[in-house]
C-alpha cells in the first residue's frame, strides 16, 4: 500500500484561468521527478475553459503515474473553501498549495521537498518567486501590526523608504536573495509536510481569499515549526491576474480579510479599541479603493 502513496499532493485553486492554467499544470508534471504525483484542480465555477483544459492536460498523462483530480465546484466559494476541499482530497506525503498563474522552475519542487527532508525542523518552506521578465518579485512579509496599516494608509513607508520602522512589514530591508526564516512567504506557491499539516489543520475558512495563508504560517509557527524561504528554489508568478481582473469585488475581500485577521489574532480586551480603530481606517480606504477601481473600470 505504501507504494500507492503519493509523494506528494499539488493543490491548484481556479477560477477563469483558462490562459494560465496549461502551462501550470505542465510545469509541475515536467518539473519535477517525484512519482506518483497527486495534482488537485478545484475550480470555482469558471465560465471559461479552464476545466476542459485541466481535463485535457489529465489525458495527456495518464500514463506517468500522475493523477489529476478534478472537482468543478457549482458557484464561487472563494480561495480558502477551496484549498481546503483540495486538502480533503490530498494523499500525498508532501503538500504543495500552487496558485495556477505560478510556473515552477525544473526540479523548483524536488529542492523545496529536499530542504524540508534535510531540515525537519521547518514546517513550510517556500521559492524565490519572479516576474515574468525574470526580476525579483518581493514575496515575504513580516506578520502585520497594527501601526502598519496606519503606516500604509498615511504613506509613511513609501515618503521614509529606507525607514525600518515604516517598512517593516513587507521587509524592505530584504533581497530576497539568500535563505532564511521569515513570517510570511507569499501564499502563490507554499510547501509543507503531512506531519506538520497534521499539527494546524486547515485554513481558516472565515477568511474568504486573503490572510488565510498568513493565518496559516502564523499557526505553523505558533506550534513550534518554521517557515523559512529557500530562493535556491524559482518560480514565475504572474502576479495578481485573478485580483485585477476582480479588482472591485477583491478590493471589499482583502480589506474584510485584513480587519478579521486583527479581530483573531488580537482578540483581548486592551485590543478593542485599536482593532476598531484599524477596522474604520481599512473600511475607509476600502470605499475609496473601490471608487477608484469603479471609475477605471468605466474609463476602459
């Protein structure tokens, strides 16, 4: 029976990815070595061809002991409901959330499962994510406070850009170039182990798309494990494609996700007044956010 196990389960969240989905999926087939291979597509009712593509691309290698599991859900959950009906469904020993607008290098996952293996200390490990022109893509970020949104709203970490204080959170003061431990690794392309998932369980599904990865790195850690960025590892994120094409609906999403992160993990008493606080300043800039995306849109 144990020959059956995957080594590893890749759960690929879509929604109208007909242009990204193909080159995902063959790059992680192609990419990497490890047999059996386990890949999970839960799509969010697409109205596009994403799912004939995915089951297209389920033909072509039936015979690479890949097995390709499609599930169409029938109206929009959102990202997090999602990933965990993947993760219900995942049997592999290694489990890899993979955001379908990412392309990984060759052997991007087998280097990322090798640094896991070496060090089992780590919980979570993730690459070194490019733009498509090959440049860097910052892709970690500190756990935020408080004092960040109020940071981000008034400018202060674009007006003091070299300020540690004002950039703490999205870690300017990072290349992005050398291995380390970090709080949060963007959620596009994250590895971790059966053993670890087993200790923090699911994502929090009252986050609908947003912060459910930063909640969940955070709990790794909290439980004792590490999440460390291994850029020896690569991988192309186109990224955002999903959220500008959305962008007035994912404006009002990631401002809710952000207030229900601080309301969670800043739940005493001495909080309430700092959590209403940053919850007006996000709903306000969420209003004016949403005007601006309004008003583009009808200007295209």
């Amino acid at each position: 029976m144990e020959a059956h196990i995957p080594e590893l389960s890749v759960i690929i969240v879509t929604y109208n990815h007909s242009a990204e989905i193909q080159p995902c999926l063959t790059a992680v087939v192609q990419n990497t070595k490890l047999r059996p291979l386990q890949i999970i597509v839960v799509d969010n009712a697409s109205d596009d061809d994403t799912v004939d593509i995915a089951r297209q691309i389920t033909r072509d290698y039936v015979e690479e002991e890949v097995t390709v599991v499609l599930s169409k859900n029938s109206r929009n959950l959102g990202y997090t409901k999602a990933v965990n009906q993947g993760l219900q469904k995942a049997t592999g020993k290694f489990l890899l959330l993979l955001n379908p607008d990412v392309v990984v290098f060759p052997n991007t996952i087998d280097k990322l499962i090798s640094f896991l293996q070496n060090h089992p200390d780590c919980s979570v490990a993730a690459p070194q994510l490019l733009f498509p022109n090959f440049q860097i893509q910052p892709s970690c970020r500190r756990f935020p406070r408080r004092r960040d949104v109020l940071y981000e709203i008034l400018g202060l970490n674009r007006i003091f850009p070299r300020s540690s204080q004002f950039n703490s959170w999205k870690m300017a003061d990072f290349d992005h170039c050398h291995t380390r431990k970090v709080d949060q690794p963007q959620g596009a392309c994250l590895l971790t182990t059966r053993a670890a998932f087993a200790q923090v369980g699911y994502l929090d599904e009252r986050f609908r798309m947003f912060f459910s990865d930063v909640d969940w790195c955070k709990r790794f850690i909290e439980a004792g494990g590490k999440v460390v960025f291994y850029p020896e590892a690569k991988a192309i994120h186109r990224k955002g494609t999903s959220v500008y094409r959305y962008r007035r609906r994912m404006v009002w999403i990631s401002h809710w996700d952000f207030i229900r992160y601080f309301w969670k993990h800043y739940p005493k008493v001495r909080s309430f007044l700092p959590n209403i606080l940053v919850s007006g300043l996000l709903l306000k800039t969420g209003i004016i956010r949403w005007i601006f995306a309004r008003a583009s849109r009808k200007t295209q």
